[in-house]
C-alpha cells in the first residue's frame, strides 16, 4: 500500500479537489482507495468565510476513516469494517467501506501516532492507495505517508509572485536528504563535538531564546553536528550564527523532518537558511524524510469584504499563477487540476518513494 | 496535581483566560497563563519547559487565523508536545467542526461550561458532559405547588362561586358526541386497541370504532373508512421515525437555564411545525438552550370538525394533528425534566384531545371555554358542557390546566377577558382541579386604541400582573406568547420584546412565562430554530442584565391596578346577575361584537342529555334541523338572544332575517 498525503499551504488551497481527481483517476484503474483526513472535512460551505466548497463524494468499493457521526451525516451507503480506540472532537473513529456512491464527511485523526494506526488498518483491509487529507495548514502527522502531495494558489497571499516564491521555498525545503545515522539520534536536540562526544539538552524542539542560550553555553569548541529532532525556529539557528557560534558554521545540522521545518517557521526563513548553509558548504539531513511528489496551483481566494463584513469568490489569472509556481519549482510536476490537460496523477504517485532521494550540498 | 497551561492567542483580550484561570484554580488545578498576544512557538516553548497535561487556547475565529492555529496543533505535534499534553480550544465562532479541522483534541463552543473543561480534563469522554450540573438540575417544574388559592377579594369570591354553580347546575346530565367519543378513546386505550395497527381484538376495536365514527363528522369517517388524507396530510415514512434516535444521538444534553436568578419562572414554548419528527427536533434544540416546557399546537382545522384522526401523521402546513401516535412519539423524546402541556380546549375534539394527553403523558393541560367559544371557535353551549366534562377529568387526572386569555387579540378589553379567567379558574378549583390563569401581555387592539400603552408598556403589563395578586393566591403564568402584537418582522426586535415581556413578568413574580419564537408572527412558513434560539438568548441576556432587581409599580400602574380590579369585579356581576353563563357568552358580557369578539358557531346544537338524544339530533334529518336552527343564530341581532335555550320556531329566523334587512 501507499498512503500519499494532500497537504495545503492554507486554507481554499484545493488540497479537497486535488485529492477528488486522485481518487476518480484511481477509481478508473480499479485500485482500491482508502481516505481518511487528519482534520474534518465534509461541510459544503467553508467554516469561516461560508463560500462554497467541494465535497468528498466517494465510489463503491472505497474505504474511509472518519468518526461515526460524520459517517451519519453523509448521504453513502457504507459498511463499517473496524473500530478503533481513536477519539477526536466528533467522536470514535471507524473504518468504513462505502457501498452505495454518496457524500462523505470526513473527520479522521489528528494525531500522527493515530494516524499511523489508521494507516495500518487500510494495510491490512488490501488498500493500494491510502490518500490522507490534510487540514488548513497542518502537515506534521503527513510524516506518516509515503509520499506528500501540496496544493498551494492564490488562498495563501493573491500576489502570484509570492505564492511562487513559497513553493520554491518548500521545494528547497524537501530536497535534504535522510541522514544514514538517523536511527542513532534520539528525541533531544544532541551536540556531537569534533571529537565524538555526545551532549543533550532536556528538550528536543529550538522554540525559544532559553533554548538557543542553552546550545550556546554548551558549544565550546568545533562541532561536528547539531541535531534538533522536534520543531525549530529558523531565526533562532540563524541568531546563534550571528552571535559568534562560527565553530557551528561547519556542523551538520540534522533536522527532524521537512515537515516539522514547515511546521516551524517561515518557509521562506527556512530557504534563506538553507542557501546560506549550502554556500558554506555546510550538510543539512533529516532523521526522516518524506518526498514531495507534486504541487498543484488555485487561483481561487476568498476575498474579504470590509462593508458586508463578508466574503466574495475571487481568483487571480490562472495561467500566469501556474505558470510563475513552474518556473519557481523546476523538476517538480505542477499543475492547475482544472485546467486541461488533466495530468497522469497516479503515475506521479508511485514515481518515488520515501527516503530513497539523496540531497544535500 | 493537573498542570493546565492557558494561552489567549488573541493580541489583546484575555478575559476568557483569567475566568477560566480563577475557575480552574478554585478546582485545585495548578495552572500557568500566558500574556495576550503570545505566540504558538512562545506556548509550545512554555509547554515543553513547564509540561502541563493540557493546554487550553482562547481565540476568536477569523480569516488566516485559521492557519495560526493550525500552527500550534503542528508545533506541538513535531515537538513531542503532544504526546504528553491535550490541547483544547475555545473562542468566539470556534465550533466542534473548527475545532476538529484544527487538530484540537476538545472544543469549548458558548459561555463558559466549567464540567465541560473539567471532564476534558479529567479524560472524562465527551458523553461525560451529561454530567454537567446545570443539566442534572434539570428537573420538571411544578407550578403549582405552593399556592393556597385562597381568594383575598371576598365580593369576586362570591360572585364566582354564584357564576359557577351555576354553570355546574346547567351542565349537569348534559353531554355531547365529543364527551361520547372521549369516552370510547379512552375505553379504546384501556383495551389497547387505540391504533389501527393494533395485535389481537380485532372484533372489540371494530365495535368500538363503529360507535366512534358514528360520532364524527364525515371527513374523519372518510378517513377511517376509505383511508383518505385530508389535504395537507399524509403518513410519516417509517424510515423517518426509525432514524430520530440517529440523529439525535449526537445531541449536547442539557444547557444552562434561562434564569439567571431564583427557580422562577419556569419558560415555556410552543411547537406544532405540522411534522412530529420536526416537532421533536425543535423541543430538542429548545431544551438544550434551556426552555423548562413545551405546548403542542394543532392545526385549526382539528378543531372544528367532530373526531380525530388516528396514526404518525405529517402535515405540511402550520400544527401538528393531533393523534395517539403523534403525541406518543413526541413524548417519547422529551425529556424527563421538560414539562409537556397539551392544548385541551381544540374546539369540537376538546374531551378527546384531553383523553389522548392524558394517555401520553401531558404535565398541564390548557383549556378556556370563553376564549374557545368566540371567535372562529366553538358554539358556547357546546364547549361550555365539552369544558366541565374536562375539568372534571383534569381533576381526576391530577393535572393542572393553564387559562389562555388570547381573547385580548381580538381586542376584548383586559377586565373582560381576567373576568372570563377568573370564572374559569374557580369552575375548575370547584371541581377540584388547580387551575394557572394566562393573563395575555400583550399590546392588544384595545391598548392601542385607547391609548394605554402610548407612554410605555410597563405600567398595564405591571398592573394586569398586579390584580391578580390583589384577588387570588393562584400561580399566574403570562402568555401567550408574552410581546403579542409587538412582534416585527424583524427579529432582533421581536427577540428584544419577547425578552422585555419575560423579564418584567419574572420580576412580578410569575410562575411561568410561554414566549414565541422571534419569527413566529412572521414567519410566513415554519418557524426557524436560529430564530427560536434568538429569543431564549435575548430573554436569558435580559434576565441576567436584571438579576434580582424588580420592576416597581409606579402611581399610574397602582391607578390602573385599582381600575382593572374594579372592572374585573362590575363584569363578574354582571355575569352573575344574567345567571346564565352560555348566554352571558352569546350576549357579550365576557366580550362582545363591539370587542371583536363574536360567539363561535361549531357544534351548534350538539348538546343532548344522553347519547340517545345524540343519535336523534345527529341523524341526516336532525342535521337539517340544524343547520336551520344555525342560520337563525347567524340572521339574528345579538339583543334577540335573551331567550337562549328557550326552543325556538321557524319563524323566529324570518323575524331576523327581516330585522337584520
């Protein structure tokens, strides 16, 4: 099985068509798909600006995890296949396969230690294709999956240029690679000196100033690597190179993984960083990894209406959107789902797999 | 101890945070808060340092704050957080969808639910929240216990108790074909052949429905005997009863009481969306905001033809029909602490519709027999004996009957229509029944015209409450709806009235109080929920913004007091002076033409001695009769009807006829 994750970098992104047209194209070559989502989706209208949405309209033949009132509230016919011990704020989740095509709410889990058991369920129902749903801008339990999926437009800033300045931002994001020892680091930030000693803060994320201060007192001489497994904040690795920490300009920084950077800090911090740490010839890895299979582009963005207190649809020119997101991210297969001609998404889905991209310097 | 870590991330308002930090803390909760405008890193960095085993987020929902909060869910989750700490959500526009799309682990939607954050807490599951102490207070509300009522003014004392027997008198040995079909319902129930779906005695249901639909009128012989539908009717689907528990499964049980102080009064709405399957999602949603009773309404049309029908039936206009089924299956649904009344006096089904609440379980039966007799409603005589034969059965039932005095709509001055409670209040008290007068608050026809209420519309509201204690210690429960007729189509208005109304009838100290849905006179279609819920917030906004303080009678409001109780007292003589109840009714005495009000006409001549003289006067032939002896009430003046229950000749009509040209 496969479980590919459809991630937004905001709200109207699309990542809901995106994940449509997947599952119709699997539909067609008889694959036998699975959905779930690691928030809620299933409302016709957004939950904030009340504009219309798609939704989750699911064949036969399909599996779907979601809570077993939200499975109430859809018009499919379904078969419940397996509970599960995962609660969320709408109740139990359950496995379900679908038996008459109708609209599915889906609310499934939110964290990724559940979502891995969800995944595990699909597995061994004879799932080929696992799709997880992403949520706003909530990406970290996609670590889960084998493969990311980003949907991205014009929700995100109606300025085209930055909307293509971001992904190429997440692209170089994902290019690092696995690092071969990452089995050997555990969930504290670890500070190995040029000579092999080990040192470990209590904590595993760099979030705050205390925690900077803290690697900075530790740091006494040349380090061979700086690892921060959990979430870090890109100005503050940057702060402790500006501050004289020259002895870390040569480290190898092994980070958790690109989606805690995601979930970290500005893309576009993180971008900077990177470039800067290339150019110094400086390794950058993960402890684990996970590829980015495609990006897809939405002209759509809400725009807010300050005299109705209200939102209106609107949508930038949707060619130059998708074209600016290809030139940014070249390499990387882009598309507008709804502009023709409709790309061979699941050749795309099984064109690599996780950790075997090699990146770095 | 629980550690609980409280983070506004809103830029500037944390007064959430600091009642919900006081509130925690005097649960014995160690608790830590962040100053307004942090940010997720800085509540994440908190969390990892301090560990706390929930983190609790207040932050008012708004376009791309979606994504800041999507932010710290992932922040969390890539910093182990959340392995060890639960992270719960609460703010305005924040629902359990929001909620659920963020990642969060528990929503808290509304005011403050402090059980509710406990047991999230605690890791209590959702359902815990039944546990919630404002709904385990929920209890039925008994309005009548309490009041001795005893009459404090000696002369109405005396005039009602001539009124009323001499109604008793009148009434006595006389019946009707709905007292005769009340009684074969209830004997249908006591051998449980009710329903036509019934197992078993199919020879003792058909003996009975024979006598019944020899009783009724020939649309409801229709119905049993060819199985059609009036217009607008038709028969719930069993997949649309079998999937209610469904839908309601998920439901929030309980809420907080409208109240804001005190255990009065109780408040009470009415449903009747024409679907028993609507009507119970409705009572549902009115019960979870906090509403302590309900009041079924029926289409008009039931009223006035003679028989009910029978089975779970839909319709498509305003009123739910009134049946067996439909009432059990309301009632079924509502819960145990909601007080359920059943609108008794339904014009020519008054002693049957009384049978099958009684049957189904009804709290508070509602029955008037002036009000019913005027209007569009039923002929006196007939209601008048239909009416006693039902206060004798609320007596024996046990259940206590509201007086609606909505007479007031058609513009029948207050003292009348108090008159008309009163006489219904000691006629019920005599045959031991106990009795919970509706004065109407209302800005009625009469205020308008005269005036009453150009200054404002608290000095008459206060003194139409004001009488009542003055004469009787009775529970007195202003309905119905509290605000007619100052209602708009807008419905923040009509939630602002309705509230006003409620607020000044709690603060005179009223047992109970019926209010309307904001849309309900407008509505133009079925009433909305959102507009329901409108107007239990604004009557609960109102009641908290007066707490215990108390509207005062100003020198007007004594001055109108000591003139409503003084015309009170002149109609009441004047009724015991005529010494002939239904014809006081026929002639006005309780409101008349001149009020808008005018004596109702179903089930003219249907009162015989004895179910013989029933079949004599509902034979085809006695029917002509009737309907001859009907265009004689119709042709003649008002001031002809002295001699009511005197036999009249034919030639009385062509004297009408020839007085009204």
């Amino acid at each position: 099985m496969r479980a590919i994750g459809v991630a937004g970098t905001a709200k109207n992104t699309g990542k809901t068509t995106t994940a449509l047209e997947i599952i119709r194209q699997s539909a067609e070559a008889g694959l036998r798909t699975a959905l779930t989502s690691i928030g809620y989706d299933g409302e016709d209208k957004d939950t904030i600006t009340g504009l219309p949405k798609p939704r989750y309209y699911l064949p036969p033949g399909m599996y779907v995890a979601t809570s077993e009132r939200c499975l109430r509230a859809g018009s499919a016919g379904y078969t419940v296949k397996a509970a599960t011990t995962v609660r969320t704020i709408l109740g139990r989740i359950v496995v379900a396969e679908i038996d008459e095509p109708g609209l599915v709410v889906v609310a499934g889990p939110n964290r990724g230690v559940d979502l891995r058991l969800i995944l595990d369920i699909f597995e061994n129902l004879g799932t080929d294709l696992a799709i997880v749903d992403g949520a706003l801008n909530r990406i970290v339990p996609m670590i889960s999956t084998d493969g990311l999926v980003l949907a991205t437009g014009a929700a995100l800033d109606e300025r085209i240029a930055c909307v293509a300045r971001h992904a190429r931002a997440i692209h170089e994001i994902f290019a690092p690679g696995r690092a071969a020892d990452s089995s050997a680091w555990g969930q504290r930030i670890s500070i190995r000196a040029d000579r092999g000693h080990v040192t470990e803060l209590e904590t595993g994320s760099l979030l705050g100033e205390d925690t900077a201060l803290q690697i900075h007192r530790l740091i006494h001489g040349p380090v061979r690597d700086l690892v921060i497994p959990g979430a870090c904040d890109p100005r503050l690795i940057e702060r402790l190179l500006d501050h004289g920490l020259n002895c870390l300009r040569e480290a190898r920084l092994v980070l958790g993984s690109p989606l805690k950077l995601l979930a970290s800090g500005d893309p576009l911090a993180w971008s900077s960083l990177l470039t800067e740490a290339y150019g110094r010839g400086q390794l950058v890895e993960y402890i684990e990894k996970i590829p980015l299979l495609f990006m897809t582009v939405n002209p759509f963005y809400p725009r807010y209406l300050p005299y109705a207190q209200a939102y209106e649809p609107a949508n930038v020119n949707k060619c130059e959107l998708l074209a600016a997101v290809q030139d940014e991210v070249p390499g990387l297969p882009v598309f507008d789902i709804k502009q023709p001609p409709g790309p061979d998404l699941l050749s795309l889905l099984h064109r690599s797999t996780k950790g075997t991209q090699s990146h770095g310097t | 101890m629980s550690k609980v870590l409280l983070a506004p991330l809103d830029p500037v308002h944390d007064n959430a945070i600091k009642l919900l930090n006081r509130k925690l803390v005097e649960a014995g909760y160690e608790t830590a808060t962040l100053p307004p405008g942090s940010t997720p890193e800085e509540v994440i960095e908190q969390g990892l340092t301090w560990r706390p085993s929930a983190i609790l987020v207040s932050r008012t929902l708004g376009y791309k704050v979606g994504e800041i909060l999507g932010r710290l869910v992932d922040l969390a989750e890539a910093s182990g957080l959340r392995e060890t700490a639960r992270l719960g959500i609460g703010g305005m526009a924040i629902t359990r969808e929001v909620g659920a799309e963020l990642g969060f682990d528990a929503t808290f939607v509304g005011e403050l639910n402090l059980p509710e954050v406990l047991a999230f807490l605690e890791g209590r599951e959702f359902k815990a929240q039944v546990g919630d102490e404002r709904a385990e207070k929920r209890t039925k509300p008994n309005l009548v216990e309490g009041y001795t009522y005893q009459f404090k003014d000696t002369r109405i004392e005396a005039l009602l108790d001539a009124i009323t027997n001499q109604i008793l008198a009148w009434a006595e040995g006389k019946t009707s074909p709905g007292i005769e079909r009340a009684k074969i319902r209830a004997e249908m129930i006591a051998e449980g052949v009710a329903s036509g779906d019934c197992a078993g005695k199919p020879g003792v249901r058909q003996r009975l429905l024979d006598q019944y639909l020899g009783l009724c009128g020939p649309e409801i012989v229709a119905f049993y005997c060819e199985n059609k539908l009036p217009s607008g009717v038709r028969r719930l689907r069993p997949d649309e009863i079998a999937n209610l528990p469904h839908v309601l499964q998920d439901g929030r049980p309980g809420a907080a009481h409208i109240r804001h102080v005190g255990q009065k009064p109780s408040f009470f709405t009415q449903y009747g969306t024409g679907c028993p399957v609507m009507d119970v999602m409705h009572i549902k949603v009115c019960e979870a905001w906090g509403v302590d009773g309900v009041i079924h309404f029926d289409p008009s049309w039931g009223a006035q033809c003679e028989g009910l029908l029978e089975g779970s039936l839909s319709h498509e206009h305003d009123g739910t029909i009134v049946t067996l089924e439909n009432f059990r299956f309301i009632h079924r649904y509502i819960d145990p602490g909601t007080a359920w009344l059943v609108r008794v006096h339904r014009g020519l089904n008054t002693p049957e519709t009384l049978v099958l609440g009684q049957a189904s379980g009804a709290d508070y039966l509602k029955i008037n027999i002036p009000y019913g007799s005027t209007g569009g409603g039923t002929d006196p005589e007939r209601l008048t004996v239909d009416g006693v034969y039902c206060l004798r059965q609320a007596a024996q039932y046990g259940l206590p009957y509201n007086i609606p005095g909505n007479d007031e709509l058609s513009g029948v001055p207050p003292h009348k229509s108090f008159a008309s409670l009163l006489i219904m209040t000691a006629l019920g008290l005599k045959l031991g029944a106990r009795p919970i007068p509706n004065p109407l608050l209302c800005y009625s026809p009469y205020m308008m015209v005269h005036g009453a209420m150009d200054d404002n519309m608290v000095d008459m509201n206060l003194a139409k409450l004001a009488v009542w204690r003055e004469i009787v210690d009775a529970p007195v429960w202003p309905g119905e709806p509290v605000g007619f007729m100052t209602h708009t189509p807008d419905r923040v208005q009509s939630s602002v009235t309705t509230a006003a109304h409620a607020a000044l009838a709690s603060s005179a100290g009223a047992v109970a109080v019926t209010f309307a849905s904001s849309d309900e006179a407008y509505s133009k279609g079925p009433i909305s929920l959102p507009a329901r819920v409108d107007t239990i917030r604004a009557t609960r906004e109102m009641l908290r913004f007066f707490g215990s303080s108390q509207f005062r009678l100003t020198p007007v409001a004594v001055g109108l007091t000591a003139r409503l109780h003084e015309d009170i007292t002149a109609v009441l003589r004047k009724v015991a002076e005529r010494g002939d109840f239904v014809a006081a009714i026929y002639e006005g005495l309780l409101g008349d033409r001149s009020d808008g009000l005018y004596p109702g006409r179903s089930g003219a001549h249907t009162v015989a001695s004895d179910a013989a003289g029933l079949r004599q006067i509902l034979s085809p032939d006695a029917r002509w009769h009737q309907a001859q002896k009907l265009s004689e009430k119709e042709l003649r003046p008002v001031s002809d009807r002295a001699g009511h229950g005197q036999e009249t000749g034919p030639n009385a009509m062509r004297i009408g006829a020839k007085g009204d040209a």
